[in-house]
C-alpha cells in the first residue's frame, strides 16, 4: 500500500537538509524505503511512495498544499509507471523538484536513456552506498535552491519590466499637462514681447500699458516655472522608482535600528503633531541584504499616511508597525494607522502610478508605486493595502529574508551596518 505524504507543518524546500526540504522516496520494495528512511530521519525530511502513481499523487498533494518536493529519488523498474515515466511526470508538475534516478541495471543505455529522457541530475546503481546516496541528495537540494532562485529572479525582472512599461505610459500621459500649460504660458510671453517691440519700434510706450505687459509676462513666467518644476518633480519621481537596487552593497543589518533611523529622519516632519508612533519588532533580527529598500518603503508610508490619513498632522492618531516571522525564511511587516482612511475602490489603485486621493489632484500619486516597485523587484515580495472611511488604512508588506544567522562567518564580503 502506498504511503502518502503527511507534510505536517515543513516550509516548502528551503536548506540543505536538517529536516526542511521535503524529499519524495519512491520505489516498490518496501525494505529499501525503511532503510533509507531510517537512515535519513533527521537530515531530510522525507515522504515515501511505493509506485509512480502514489509518487504523481504526492507531488500533487504537495502542489495543492504550497509546499513542492526539493528533490525525488525513484527507483527505475516498478509495476505500472515505470522510473522515467513517474519522473518525467513529476517534472511536468513541478519543473524544480529535482530527479535522481536509482537503479538496478548498470548498463550503459539505461544510464543514456535516464538522463537524455529524463533529464536525471544524478543516476546510481543498486547496490548504492547510502552515504553516496545522502551526497547526491544534498547537492539536489542545493541544485532547487539554484532552480528556484533563478526563477525568483526571472520573475522579478517581468514585473519590473512591466511596471516600468506601465509608469512610461502614465508618465507619458501625465507630464503632457504641465507641459501643455508652460508651452501656452511661453507662447503668450512671446506674444507679449512682440506687442512691446512692435511699440518700441513705433516710437515709444505707454506707461500703463508697459505695466500690464509685464505684469502679465511675470504671471505667464510663474505659470510656466511652476509647471515646469512639476515635470521636473515627475522626473526625479520617476528615476527613483526605477532606481538599480542591485547597485546597493550587501550588508548585515538590524531591522530594528533601520527602522528607528527611518523614525529619526522623520522626526522633524512629526514634530509637535498629535500623531503617535508605535513600533513592534524583535530586537537583534539580523538581516543579510540592502536595506535601502526597506528603509524607503517605510519613509513612504509615513509621510503618505501623515499627508492622507492624518491631514498632514491636523487629526491626531496612531501610526503602527508590527514585524513578524513568518519561517525561517521569510518577513511580514504589518503597517497601519487610524487615520480617515479611503473607500475600497481607493484602496485597490493606490498602487498605480500617478493615482492619489488627495484633493485636486495635488499629490504627486508615485509615493506608493514607488513603494510597490521596491516591494515587488527590490525586495521580491509582495505588498496590499485595505482600508475603508474613518477605519483607517492597513499595508501587508511580506518578502523573503536572508538572515545572518544562517550564513558563514568570514569571506562572505559582507559590510556590517548598525
């Protein structure tokens, strides 16, 4: 009888073993999945299957449940599915778990068809040396995290190149106003210093009427400066939300002196304002990476929700951010306030670009996709906003995490920070 998996509470494969990356062991002789799971109690985390069928179905429960298999080691000749059928189903499933193939014949054409079919990453011959096979197991572990991590960072790269196409085409959209307007307001200060010079040239000027040519030429100067430094505002907005956060140096950090030295930058901009602050983070939770995204995010939602939430200190209130850690791998940071909050239809754009709330448009509306984009390319996670009138705003932002803990000591080239 097949034995299907029972995945208790395991993060999908993350580690080089020590009981965190979930292997599948399939093969039809029940004595050789006793051995290797007795052996390897402790150093995998293991799930057994005695036929393909009973392997495909794990994979599948494994799928279903957010938690795919790392690595499988499958035997070659079992009733029904055979080991390259039941692998090369598996992969079709899960392209990252990892096949190993094991084997009772040692011909050279079972070895060519297993990895030209199959695609192998590495093929043993019974009887193997289990210490062999726990090598080979290893290395496949570390074979996922590549896989994964390649595909983490393909997928970053087609969500920047799509906000990026998206914040062209707002930004194209958005700075043809301002630019209408100061091309108008030049083009009537030209005309005004035509009509001077057509005067000048007829012999003179009347004294009022040169008064009100350069009145109107100095309110045509200040509609076009002040339009003008609106396009040069969208353009520095812009090169920030698309600044190259691979440029930033790798440091070991503190989350929570990070976040007191965002709070300290800030502290002139809540100065004297009713507006309270409550921060909620374990202390010593060092963090291997570029803090400079995170740093960002949290000055933006801030200064957005002292702006929008608070009426920019007129209303008091509570500003709240709580961390927590959601696996060994993995951060949620919880950012909330009592403010006047935004009906739910508010909530679901804030993230386009150029959008706001504010009254008359007067926001620059890039606040919070500059937030998103860090959030999603910079830090490959995810952020959501719900909100509703007078309840205040909430953003889960949660990403995965790196922390110093699990890396070597020494010649990692990483810089210290705090």
């Amino acid at each position: 009888m097949s034995q299907h998996p029972s995945f208790g509470s395991f993060p999908p494969g993350d580690g080089d073993g020590g009981g965190t990356a979930p292997v599948l062991l399939v093969d039809d002789d029940p004595n050789s999945l006793l051995s290797l799971s007795r052996r390897w109690r402790g150093r995998f985390q293991l799930v057994t299957a005695d036929s393909g069928a009973a392997a495909v179905a794990a994979v599948e429960e494994g799928l279903r449940q957010g938690r795919p298999f790392a690595a499988v080691l499958c035997d070659m000749h079992m009733p029904g599915l055979n080991g390259l059928d039941t692998l090369a189903r598996i992969r079709a499933l899960s392209p990252d778990t990892v096949p190993v193939m094991l084997t009772g014949d040692s011909d050279q054409q079972t070895a060519v068809a297993a990895i030209n079919q199959g695609n192998i990453f590495r093929f043993y011959t019974k009887p193997a040396d289990p210490a062999l096979l726990e090598a080979g197991l290893t290395a496949a572990l570390r074979q996922n995290r590549l896989l994964r991590a390649e595909r983490c960072l393909a997928e970053n790269e087609a969500r920047r190149r799509l906000a990026l196409g998206r914040m062209a085409a707002a930004f194209a959209h958005e700075i043809s106003t301002p630019i209408g307007v100061a091309l108008s307001a030049v083009s009537d200060e030209m005309r005004g210093l035509m009509r001077l010079g057509a005067q000048l040239a007829e012999g003179g000027v009347d004294q009022g009427a040169l008064g009100a040519e350069l009145r109107a030429l100095g309110r045509s100067g200040q509609l076009a400066l002040a339009h003008l430094n609106r396009c040069a505002d969208m353009a520095a907005r812009f090169r920030r939300a698309f600044a190259d956060q691979d440029q930033d140096p790798v440091l070991v950090y503190d989350l929570a002196e990070v976040i007191e030295a965002v709070r300290a930058g800030l502290r002139a901009q809540f100065k004297d304002l009713p507006v309270r602050q409550e921060i909620d983070c374990p202390p010593g939770l060092l963090i291997k990476g570029t803090p400079g995204p995170i740093e960002q995010v949290l000055t933006n939602l801030m200064l957005n929700a002292l702006k929008h939430g608070f009426a920019g200190g007129s209303r008091a209130g509570t500003l709240r951010l709580a961390v927590e850690r959601r696996d060994p791998g993995r951060l949620r940071l919880l950012f909330s306030d009592d403010g006047a909050g935004m009906p739910p239809e508010d909530a679901a754009r804030v993230f386009e670009p150029f959008f706001t709330t504010a009254r008359g448009g007067s926001g620059g509306g890039l606040g919070l996709f500059l937030c998103y984009n860090l959030v999603s390319a910079g830090l490959g996670g995810s952020i959501s906003c719900d909100s509703a009138p007078g309840l205040g705003t909430r953003f889960l932002i949660e990403f995965p995490i790196t922390l110093a803990a699990d890396t070597q000591e020494g010649g990692d080239g990483l810089q210290p920070k705090g």
